[in-house]
C-alpha cells in the first residue's frame, strides 16, 4: 500500500509541474504578445518644430538642378542598372536594404560588389536585422562579403527577445549609392521576385536612377549620404563580421567565378553608362524621409507628403495596399474636400502578396472610399509593388513608403519628391495603364472594370486563410 501511495503521490507532483509549466509559458506567451502590442498602439503627431521647418514651395525650383533622372520600372532592368552601377564605382558604394536573399539575383549583386572589393572600393552594406537573420544567418556568400577588408556590414537595430516591440521597428530604406555620380532608391528589395527575369513570379516595383552632373552641397545625393551616414552612425546599428573559413573560401571563389559569367550574360551592363542619354533633367529633387531611430516615430514622412499633396488638384497615389490610421483617414477626407481629384490605385484583395493587407482593405474599403477618394483595385498579371504619387503636372514622390500605419510610425522609409514634368507625364501614362488593368467602385455601388482587368480566383484554402484574417488583423493592425 505505501507503494501505492508514493506512485500516487510522484504522479499527482508530476502533474503539478506541469501545470506550473504550462502557466509560466502562458503568462510568458501572454507577455510577449501585450508587450509587442501596447507599446507602439500610441500614434504620435508631428512636433510643431517639424511643421515649420518643412514647406513645400522648397521641393519645386523654376530652373533646372544638377541632377538629372530616370525611372525602373522592369524587374530585368533594375538587376541591369545594379549590375551597370557597381561596374562604375571607383571609390565607393553605399547600400541599404530591407530584405536581401542568395537566391539567384541576390548572388549577382554579391559577386559584383565582391569583386569591386576586390579592386579596392569601400563598400558599406546596411540590412534590417530581422530579415537578414532570416535570409542570411546561413549564407556564406553573405558572409564570403563579410570576411572582405573593403566590406563593412552592419545591421540595424538587432531583435531582442525581452523588448519584443523593438522587434517591430524595422530599416525599410532601399538605396543604393556610387561614389559622389548616381544612386537608386525605391521600393525593391534584393532578390528574384524583384530583380532579374529568374523566376516567373515578381513584383512589379519601381525606383528611380539619379545621376549627380556636378557636386552641390545642397543636392539629393548630399541628402541621401549624409543620411546614410546618420543612420550608419546610430548605436542600433550593429557591425557584422566573419573570419574566412573554409566552406567561405569556396563561396568566395564561386561568387568570383559567377561575376566572370555575369560579364558574358549581361555584357550590356558592363559598357560605360552615357548618363546624359538615359537620365532626363529635373529642376529639383528632395529626398523625404522619417526619423531613422527605431522609436515610434512622429509621421513626418507622411506629413509631408500630404502637405505636397495639399498643393495640387489632381492626385494619384499608387501604393501595394492602404492600411491607414484614424489621422491618415482624417488627412485623406480633408484632401478630397473641394474640387481636389484623389486617384489610389492599389491591389485587388483577390490579387495582392500581402495577405494582411488585403485582408484589412476587405475590412475597410468602407472607410476609405468614404475619404471621397476613388480607389482603384489593379488586377494584371502580377502584384503591384509600387510607391509613388503624383502632383498635377510636375511633381512625382517615388520611394519605399506604403499607405499604412508600418511606414507611416515604424519604419525608416525614404521618398523621392522630383520636380520634372517629363518625368510626371511618364508616370502617368504608366499610372493610366495601371487603372485600366483596374475596377473602381461607382457611386451607384457597382464596380466599374477596365479593359485589362484580369479575373483572379482565390482557391478554397486562401479563403479560409483571409477569413481567418480578417478576424485577426483588427487586434494587430497597427503594427501591418
């Protein structure tokens, strides 16, 4: 019987402990998920000394600047530009990006910016940390780069387990810079589904090329550096380094071997640029951007979009989706009152790569459409990735700023404001072929569907997946 009993007992504690457990992983797990949540539920607002230091009338000039531009709109030419403009650094290249993978284009990017190491140009790469730890923890082409002297790799704001919500503010900024010549910025990260022709999926994005004809002290590309440099400098911003093993040697010598071949393939990248051929002039450009902390930020990215756009009569916002805020509703109604004209032209929720962003537009395309903006849901042959706005005539904003409350309070994000009205009748032609691979609600409550406006169908387990979600995405959607 004592036996009994001890086997009685031993079970009953064993029981107990595991309770215990699984109480202290729920308070854990309770925790984890508040703590993520609460902190960045607060929005802030723009400080006073923000709103009298930014005045439109700044970003437009009446005669032409010293730089001049261009927009990449294909996947294969933006892999093409890269390739062109590391070829062309002799001293420096600065390059910052969100998500980067090895995949096929992304080991093209490596192996030239492996071999303008070799030949002596200082590179310094910038990644968001979350992502790279994701895409790059168990790469050694990644890390055949981070064992090169001419290399410096840092990562912004590292995850930490026990301050979750600072996991949430993320580097979004996509540029790349050549010396003191040209630099990109846009929406692309650096991998296939928006680099190259390697995989049949893609994104369609765009970023512009601005090449610099003489150094000003007060151009775009003073402003991209010396925000480069800011952001560089900040103590979130972790280096990262490996020594050279072996398994890393052989991934240096295939990225080597690679470049030899992407030289054969892609010789058209390799021939000296005619920069005045493929650039237009600009009176002026302006580069826009949020605090580069990672902090809850005040808007100020947003605000000043919206004060541009305050200034003009016909608007057309394209952006991949709209998850806005009670003030970005509020600034959307405010533009549309009058005789303002407010085009977006987003992703249809049948359509879109990002789920939660579709899902929160099948919650509120009520809301949105009542801002008086018509609202264009795009349906072609692939996503819609892009960012851009444009001004009436000549004012076109082009960068990696999405219509949500993620890159209007979290993110770093950079935009292009370009005073150029070659540059605007290009993008809207390009925005005009968008709406016409688009449906729009009418005022009767029918949709209204374009001529190149492609049927998708969600198969049985999206839909389930989206009706999940959108339950979900109310509790989270601050941080989408």
């Amino acid at each position: 019987m004592k036996k009994e009993k001890n086997i009685k007992h031993t079970t009953s504690k064993g029981k107990t402990g595991i309770k215990i457990t699984c109480a202290v992983l729920a308070v854990i797990l309770l925790w984890l998920v508040l703590a993520s949540i609460l902190p960045l539920l607060h929005h802030k607002e723009v400080s006073q000394d923000y709103q009298a230091s930014f005045n439109p009338a700044d970003c437009y000039s009446d005669t032409p600047g010293t730089d001049r531009v261009a927009c990449i709109d294909d996947n294969q030419d933006a892999l093409l530009y890269r390739l062109m403009l590391i070829e062309t650094a002799k001293e420096e290249i600065l390059f910052s990006t969100f998500d980067m993978m090895d995949d096929e284009s992304g080991k093209d990017i490596m192996a030239a910016l492996l071999q303008a190491a070799e030949r002596g140009v200082q590179i310094k790469l910038l990644v968001d940390h979350a992502t790279s730890i994701v895409h790059l923890s168990k790469s050694n082409y990644f890390k055949a780069l981070a064992s090169h002297p001419n290399i410096q790799i840092k990562r912004y704001n590292p995850v930490q387990l026990f301050l979750p919500w600072k996991a949430l503010l993320r580097l979004h900024d996509k540029t790349f810079v050549i010396d003191h010549t040209a630099y990109l910025l846009g929406g692309r990260n650096t991998y296939d589904l928006f680099l190259g022709n390697y995989s049949d999926t893609k994104n369609m994005d765009r970023e512009l090329l601005v090449y610099q004809t003489e150094q000003n002290e007060h151009s775009s590309m003073n402003q991209l550096r010396n925000y480069f440099d800011e952001i560089w400098s900040l103590d979130c911003c972790k280096p990262y380094s490996c020594k050279e093993n072996d398994e890393i040697k052989k991934a240096k010598e295939s990225l080597l071997a690679r470049y030899k071949q992407i030289k054969i393939d892609y010789a058209e990248a390799f021939e000296t640029p005619n920069w005045e051929a493929i650039t237009m002039p600009a009176n002026k450009i302006t580069l826009l951007s949020n605090p580069p902390k990672p902090i809850n930020k005040e808007p100020e990215l947003w605000y000043s979009m919206v004060e541009l756009m305050s200034q003009g009569e016909q608007i057309v916002c394209i952006t991949p989706y709209i998850i806005c805020s009670k003030r970005m509703y509020q600034d959307l109604t405010d533009l549309c009152a009058g005789e303002r004209e407010i085009k977006i032209i987003t992703n249809a929720a049948e359509s879109g790569a990002n789920p939660f962003g579709c899902c929160d537009y099948l919650n509120q395309k009520q809301k949105i459409w009542k801002t008086g903006a018509n609202v264009y849901e795009y349906a072609g042959q692939h996503s819609l990735h892009t960012k851009t706005i444009l001004i009436d005539q000549r004012m076109s904003i082009v960068g990696s700023f999405n219509m949500d409350m993620r890159s209007a309070y979290l993110d770093t994000e950079l935009m292009l404001a370009v005073d150029c009205e070659a540059l605007n009748k290009q993008l809207r032609e390009s925005a005009e072929e968008n709406i016409q691979a688009s449906r729009v609600m009418q005022k009767d409550g029918q949709y209204e569907y374009g001529p190149l406006f492609q049927e998708h169908t969600l198969s049985t387990s999206a839909k389930i997946k989206y009706t999940l979600l959108r339950i979900i995405s109310p509790l989270i959607r601050h941080l989408l």
